[in-house]
C-alpha cells in the first residue's frame, strides 16, 4: 500500500509530549496492520507565533493541504491570550478549519466504566451512555460577515451575523444522518426555531433531508433543553447535529459525561479524499507541560479516529481503542484520571502501556 | 400604604393551578405583613391565541404597561407547535419581555439539601450551590436586525444578528455588579470573545464597568468552558453575567443542578419603578394540566422576588421562602421531587402546606 502523509502538528504546552507517544503508537500499529505513514512536522499555534509571528504560517498550510491527514495535538496558553484575536492561537485553528474545509466536526462522548467515578454525574445516569455531536465547523456566526465593532450614534456596537445557507445545512445533515446510520439510527438535530430565522432554515432543511433516510429516527429540540437533557439523561441521546455555536457549547458540555476531557478524542472532516484533522478535545495545559505528567489517550483515540475516518483502516483502528481499553482495565491512570486503588502513570509510560496491549 | 396592582398571567397548562396556589399565599401574606396587593388576570400566551388569535394581545399589554408587577405562570403546549412563529405563545413572551424593556432576567439556582437527590449530579458536587445568572433579555441574537429566509445565488439563507451596543452590555452589567454586592462579590462574565466581536466588545464595557465596582471579583470565562465548569464545579461560582443566548443555554443547564425545575423561580427586570415580570422557570407542562399534580414552588418563590426586588418588601419575601423551604424538611413532595420516604401531595395540598408554614 502507498505511504501516507500526515502533516504533525504538535501545538503548545503538553502537545509536543502527547503526540511524541502518540506517533509511537500508530508506528508500531502501521507495523502490526501493514500500512505506511509519513509524518511531517510544521509549526503551529503558539509555537508558530513565537517562531514566524503567525498561527498558521504559510508553509504550514502548503504542507497541509499537501498531505493526506493532519493530527494535531493541542494549542493555546496564557502567554498569547492577550495578543489582539488575529494573532491568537485560536485564529489558526479557526484559519486551519477554513482553508481545508472541515465542516464536520465529530465528537464521540462514551463513557467508560471504568472511569465513570471522575464524573461529576451519578453512575446510575452515566451507565451505557454512548453518543456523538456532529458539529458544523465553517459556517454560523463564527465566520458570518457582516461583523465587527464599529460606531451608531457615537456609541459603539459589536456585531456578528449568525448565518446558514441551505447548502451548509444540507451538507452537515448529509454527513449526520450516514454516522446514525451506523449507530443506533436515532439523530437529534438541536436548533432554537422559536426564536430564530436561521434556525428555522436549518430545521426545515433537515426535515426535507430526512426523506432520505427513512431508516434514521429524527428529532429535534431547542439547545436550551439540550443543555439540561444532556445532563438530565445522556443516555436519550445517539447522534446530534447541531451547528457551530451550539456545537462549541453542547459538545464541550457533553464531555463532561465522561468525566475527564483527557479521554476525549474529535475528528473534523472536509470533503471526500481532502485532508480532515484529527486532534482530542482538551487544551495544551500549560502549567503541567513539559513534567511527563499530560494524558495521551485522548491523543492516541484521535490518531485512531483517524485511521478510521482518514484512511479507511477500521481493524487497525479497532486495535488502538481496544488497547486503551484494556489499559484502563489494569489500573493504569494519568493524574486527570487517577481514583484510589489505581496505579499513576506519566505520559511516556501511558504510552508504553498501550503499546504493551497492542 | 397604597394598594399594588398585579397584572396575573396565568398562561397555558398547569398556569391556572399554580397561579390560584400562589395568590392564596400572596394573600395571606400580605394579611400578616400588611400591605395590598390587587390582582388583575389578563389572557396571555396559547390561552390568548385561541381566545383572540395574538399571544400578546393589546389590553394585556395595557394591563400590564399600567401595572406596579406583573406574575406568570407559564405558557406553551404542543397544541401551539406548529404554528407560524409569530403566531406562537413565546412570541408573546419575546413581546412582553420587549415592551416592559425587562433586560434583566435574574435566575437564582440554589440547591436545597432536602432536594439534592433529585438531581443527576452527585451530591458531594452539589452541596452548598448557591449562584444567580444575570441573563441579558432584550438584545443579542434574539431581536437584531437584519435577520430573515432570503435567497442569494438562488439558495435560501436564514440569518439573525448578533449584536449588543455598549449601552445595553452596560446597563446589564450595572445589574449584575449590584447583584454581585448583595451576594458574595464574585462575578464572572461569559461570553466569546475568542471568537466574536460583539463577545469582545461585551468584555471591554464590562472590565472597563469594574473600575466602578472595586469590591467585586470579576473574572471571564468562554461560553464553551462555562457549560463545563457548571457541572465540573458548580460551587466555583456565585454571580454570572451574559448574553442573551447563552443566557438562555447556561441558565437551563444551571437549573438541572436543582434536579427539578418544579422548585426555580425567576425575575425579569426593567428600569427602576417599571413592572418587572416573576415567573417559575418551568414550562406548562400541558400533559398533567388539571389534575391537580403541578408543583407550585416555584411560582411560589417567584412572587417571594416580586416581593423583594419589585416591592422591597424584604420580610414578607424571606417569610415565604421560609415556609417553602419547611414545607420541603416535613417531607412534603409534589410528583416531580417525590423520593421514597416522603409524603405524596398534590396542587393544592402543597399550598395548604405552605400557608400552614407562613
Ligand atoms: C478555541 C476555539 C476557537 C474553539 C471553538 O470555539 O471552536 C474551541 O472552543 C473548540 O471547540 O475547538
Ligand atoms: C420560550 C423561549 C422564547 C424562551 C427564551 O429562549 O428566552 C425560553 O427558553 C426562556 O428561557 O425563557
């Protein structure tokens, strides 16, 4: 089989440490299953700001745009927070989501047993709960023109335009009703119909689009209900799609089910055969990077995703969740995760433990 | 002193029954602490689209334009659903809300230790919560112009502004700084502004609104990392402040933390010595109208604001929610809080209890 070109971006903070281990483990699992994968650094985020004065260089571009796949870690951190927003780190990631057109944005939240004690939930509404926020990731208000901050009579306003047309909407209900299709054929698009226009768009796009798939249950609620049902009873819930805004917020939300973001892994497709990036949920913690203290699983689920999503590897990807699985069984836990009776691991010996059960 | 006028609203569902429970306490009440209050009911929400066929009608909206406070019940039912939206029994809400300019909704979420079962959030987390939302209620994406459906290169677009002056991030900002003061002097504004102008715009006025208010903690925090931190750890925070819609999201999702909505009450105010509206949190729950089974606690507790911030009549408000708060170690339960142990009662039964208590 051909190589594979993954454009590795490591990001800030704990990024260059978890996607050390990381790119370890999808090496010994290409050996396993057979396959090739090149993987090529660039800068990015802070680290890029530092280096060239901009989050998302030219040349990191080129190089993404070049590859088969990107896997990012983690970017972010107290040190460029207060830079104007152009040259903020999250300004590349917004710039990286537009420039490959990543408008799906997938966001597993599945609990694990063995961690469901690091959740603030109870048990009893934990158990079995299993579902994904398909997120839209280049339209809404993030990206609405007109927007700013300009004067009305001598007063300033700020302003941004909240915004879908039919073809976003289409496209994103496309890619959610084929991922419940292979789950539990239940999808529950989220909106705010009774007070906007967009949202009324957006749910009479998606009811016309559910003629097609006949086969997948279809639901809708208002993101204000949302946000209590998913805490009320999680396990109501297969697949949502939802868009931009409320995605950011729900989904952010909805990881805290599982108790600790250090578990949580996203995939942000494009189209067909163009590069998606794959990259966990959590930030770049800068006050414990650097001390081999960082989780990598999440890391590790996102270059799983990957393998799935990207390149069509399923057993291979398959192999990597279930080797983290099976660490979590023996006992091994990062301090983000650590409960009484368990053994603390840093980032490198995480690592190794997985490899062990792969 | 001089009589008070009270335009009722009793709404839809359940409305009627926990409204009549609630002017009975209110009764007695006033008796006890010696004051007039004089009760003028006026159709409103679904009940008014089938009596004249407008959620708001004009004499509502003179009684209430005319009136010292207004008190709501509730309003909505499926019966309304599929109606144009301006047609709809929230667009009656979105009016009032609009002409009696109530741009702060003030959502109080303190837990009740005799409730924390209830909730689906473990009760080592939830011990000793005791936080408000300021809600702005009159701006943002909910009444910005432009907004519409309209066709560009031939497709539909569906698009609202989000959009706030400084004025308006100031006005409510003065609201929850004085809100602050009265409680624990830590204020923590929400919004977006990573990504968005209007976010931005919104914490500069706030920050610059600070220097004002030395004595109270401000901090920020993104709307994304506050839906989590809301459940991570709730006790982290006394006041917040923000926008309309994530006003809407947060503070349901802050109610879930009661573990029944039976038991939120709410207070929408305008300018100083304009009616503002008091209101549960809930909604008509239209499947057990009229069989006597509706909690009317937090109607309740809504007239005991309309008390205290309309009428500053501090005593009489304490003293109801005293007697509510017996009411709940006696081990008295409507259906929605009933735990195994307690005693099961109904509407009215729950009101006697309460008047027993005043
Ligand atoms: C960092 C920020 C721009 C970003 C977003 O809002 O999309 C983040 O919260 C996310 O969810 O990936
Ligand atoms: C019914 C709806 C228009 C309303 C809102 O979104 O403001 C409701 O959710 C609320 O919070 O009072």
């Amino acid at each position: 089989s051909s190589t594979k070109r993954v454009a590795v971006l490591e990001g800030d903070g704990i990024g260059p440490e978890i996607m050390s281990v990381t790119l370890t483990v999808l090496e010994e699992v290409s050996r396993y299953y057979d396959f090739l994968l090149k993987f090529e650094k660039a800068p990015f985020g802070g680290a890029a700001i530092d280096e060239v004065g901009d989050p998302f260089p030219p040349e990191t571009q080129k190089l993404c745009l070049e590859s088969d796949s990107v896997l990012l870690a983690c970017i972010g951190g107290y040190k460029w927070d207060n830079l104007p927003r152009k040259q903020r780190p999250e300004t590349g990631l917004l710039g990286l989501r537009k420039t490959l057109q990543l408008f799906a944005n997938l966001r597993p939240a599945k609990v694990f047993d063995r961690l469901m004690d690091a959740s603030s939930l109870k048990p009893e509404v934990l158990k079995g709960v299993d579902l994904v926020v398909v997120r839209e990731l280049t339209g809404d208000v993030y990206f609405g023109e007109p927007k700013g901050i300009s004067f009305q009579n001598s007063k300033r306003i700020g302003y941004n335009n909240m915004i879908y047309s039919e073809d976003e909407v289409e496209r994103i209900g496309r890619v959610a009703f084929e991922v419940a299709r292979l789950r539990n054929r239940r999808l529950c698009s989220v909106d705010k119909s009774n007070v906007l226009d967009v949202s009324q768009l957006w749910r009479e796009v998606i009811v016309s689009l559910s003629k097609e798939y006949p086969d997948v249950e279809l639901s809708h609620m208002y993101v204000d209900n949302a946000a209590m049902q998913l805490i009320r009873n999680p396990r109501q819930f297969d697949t949502i799609v939802t868009g931009n805004l409320f995605g950011d917020i729900l989904s952010d939300e909805a990881s805290m089910l599982v108790g600790s973001l250090g578990m949580l892994p996203s995939a942000s497709l494009g189209n067909p055969n163009s590069p998606g990036v794959f990259e966990p949920v959590h930030g770049s913690a800068p006050d414990i990077a650097g001390q081999d203290k960082a989780n990598p699983l999440a890391c590790i689920l996102s270059a799983a995703m990957m393998l799935k999503y990207q390149f069509q590897l399923n057993e291979a990807s398959i192999a990597m969740e279930r080797a983290v699985h099976r660490v979590l069984e023996k006992g091994y836990r990062t301090s983000d995760i650590m409960s009484s009776g368990k053994t603390l691991v840093g980032c490198k010996e995480m690592g190794e433990k997985v490899l062990e059960q792969l």
